[in-house]
C-alpha cells in the first residue's frame, strides 16, 4: 500500500509534518487551521479517505497522521492495523463523541495508535482553546513517541486564536501542602499507591496492573484520555486484572484490592476521612494543560496521605506530575519515576528526575516488585 520510505515528515524547520485523514472536508479544515496555528506544526496534506491518503504517504511519509475512524471505502481502525503492518507510523485517532466511540478507544490502542483525541467541535471559546491544546499537544507526544509492537489482543471555520501558552498549576483545584497536616498524618492507616500516565501510559498500565495481585493496596490513576473512554478503558482492564478495576465516581473508597481511574475531563483528588481515603471527582481548568491533571492528584496525596502514600509517574509528554510527585515526597511519600527505557515518551519522568522527585527510576517491568515491596514494608500481609 505505501511506498516510500524516507524518515518521518519535518521540515527544514523542524516542524512536524501532519496528514489529515477524514470525510468531512469542514474537519479538515478545521483541524488544518488548529494544527498550523501551531508554530511547531505544519499540515502536508489532507485526504478524505485512506486511499488517497496512503497515495498521498507515497509521495511523503508524515510524521503524524490523525485519522477518523468512520469513512467511505475504509474505516479508520481497518486502515490504522495497514499502517502498523506495513509501514509503522504515529497514529492519532480522532473520533467523535458517541456511544459507540468509547469502544473505539481500545481498537485504536489495540491497533497501534499513539493517542486518541476528540475532534474539535463547537463550544465556548474556552471549550475551543482547551480542544486546541488537547489536539497540538496529541501530535507532539506522537511525533516523539517509541512505536510498540501491537498488543496481541464540527468547528467554525473562523481564524484560529493562539494557543494558551500559560500553564496553570494545581493551586487553581487545591492549595499546597501544609506540613503542618501532612506531618500529622499517621503512618498506621491504610496505604494508598497514586500513578499517573499519558502517552504510552494505556498499554504500559495495562502490563503493571495485570502483574499486580488481587490484595495489592488501593490505587488511584490518573491517565490522560478524553472523557467517556476512560469507561471502556477501565472495563477492559478489570476484565484481565486480578484487582478490580472502575471508572472513580465521586465519593469512591479508596480500598484494598481496588484500582479507581480518574474520568475522562475531570480532576480526581485523593481525600481523607479518618482512617478511609476516598476520590473526590471535580470539574476545573486545565492543570499543567490537563484534566484530568496528575499534579491535582498527587498534591492531593500529599495533604492527604503523606507518607502513607506512593507515588509513581509513567510514560507520557510533558511536565505533568513532576511537581506533585516531588510535594508526594517532601510530604513523606515514596516516589518513582519509570526508567527511560520502558517509556513510550520520556517526558513526564524526565522532568520529575530533574526536580530531585523520584527516590528511584525503575523500568516497567519491575514497578510491580516496587509495589509490592513498598506493601511489605509496613507489616501488610
């Protein structure tokens, strides 16, 4: 189906190189205005079906491709496992909200994709801006993304605005840490283990919670992903875990042998009443460019849990998690960071080691030992 192969598309200047792949030429356009707008993006092409498009790779090979699933000739999931066959490339899958799409969640991770966005669609300039952060941000993580084997298993067409380049930080959910409470935290309740994860992080989650035995101690995740699929996210993981695995509600107990995921476009905060923990499910601006954020989680942990907590931050692009893995630990809380040779993208882990955050940098496969280790450690049978 393709033919060339020359590298990933950049540019002389170093801008990534983007093929649209949909059947709504107002998509399209849409997301061509969005992606140029960004300085670090240029869009190649556009192709209103895979057959033109895999035409199109031919004559260049992008470097990310973002693709609807429901088209004339070829769906997108069909054409996504072609790619991955044949020529493997970053992937972006971008389907509409439905019913059915957050199904098509995990058919596009099982098929290859490097991430799955919502397509843009009319709302209040904020919707707009965070829909174009959300977007840009998609195809950067993609851009640097390490390609994993597959797992066996509408907008107006007015000018774009600029991006929102100010990064709000947890103080806008949940004010910083007090020592004076956090110390007072005693170390004989129940333990809670807090992750956070982005790119990379669905396949990479998957691996450690399947290692994880049924009596391993409650955890809250926060992985980035639109709203909705982190319902089909959860479901498929509580289908091969031994834990149980749900989309957090508001007012879950945190429990022992449970895993909460945080859903999709709203912040989760770990809270405490007496010895029980439980989530607090909340809505809010983008924090460190997310929501859900694993900074308002893991500031959460630490004003909350302290040193009864264990923080660890995975695969993912960007700075999200850094901070609040390091107030986890100047809070009491163990913390790790995953080594940079298991991560899809080294970045969220990167910043953390470089804030002195992670007590230890431990690959993937050996974070379930961590787990249960840090477990023994305070007498849990």
């Amino acid at each position: 189906m393709f033919g060339s192969e020359q590298e990933f598309g950049v540019n002389g200047k170093n801008k990534i190189r983007v093929l649209i792949v949909d059947d709504s030429a107002s998509v399209r356009q849409a997301l061509t205005e969005v992606l140029n707008g960004d300085p670090e993006i240029e869009v190649m092409g556009t192709a209103g079906d895979p057959y033109i498009a895999a035409r199109l790779i031919q004559d260049e090979i992008p470097g990310v491709i973002v693709l609807d699933v429901e088209m004339p000739r070829m769906d997108g999931i069909t054409f996504l496992r072609k790619i991955m066959q044949q020529r493997p490339m970053p992937v972006v899958i971008c389907p509409s909200l439905t019913e059915e799409g957050s199904e098509t969640f995990m058919q596009a991770i099982d098929a290859g994709a490097v991430e799955v966005i919502l397509k843009p669609r009319v709302g209040s300039r904020q919707f707009l801006l965070e829909s174009r952060i959300r977007i840009c941000d998609a195809v950067k993580a993609a851009a640097v993304a390490r390609l994993r084997p597959l797992s066996p298993s509408p907008l107006s067409s007015s000018p774009a605005p600029r991006l929102v380049t100010k990064k709000l930080s947890a103080d806008v959910i949940l004010p910083p840490p007090d020592s004076r409470t956090t110390s007072a935290l005693a170390r004989t309740t129940e333990r809670v283990v807090c992750i956070g994860a982005s790119t990379g992080g669905t396949e990479s989650l998957r691996v450690l919670l399947e290692a994880l035995p049924a009596d391993a101690p409650g955890t809250a995740i926060v992985q980035h992903m639109p709203e909705h699929f982190t319902t089909a996210f959860a479901k498929r993981l509580d289908s091969l875990c031994a834990m149980t695995v749900k989309e957090a509600a508001n007012g879950d107990n945190v429990l022992r042998g449970q895993v909460l995921i945080a859903p999709g476009n709203h912040h989760m905060l770990l809270k405490r009443s007496g010895a029980r923990y439980y989530v607090e499910i909340k809505e809010g601006p983008l924090v460190s460019r997310h929501r859900p954020s694993v900074d308002v989680l893991f500031r959460s942990a630490a004003r909350y849990a302290g040193s009864n907590a264990l923080g660890i931050l995975m695969t993912g692009m960007g700075d999200d998690g850094a901070r609040g893995l390091l107030e986890m630990l100047q809070a009491g809380a163990q913390t790790i960071a995953e080594d940079e040779s298991s991560c899809v993208v080294f970045g969220m882990p990167r910043e953390a080691i470089k804030l002195g955050a992670a007590q230890r940098v431990v690959p993937l496969e050996r974070l379930r030992d961590e787990i249960v280790r840090w477990r023994a450690a305070d007498g849990s049978p």
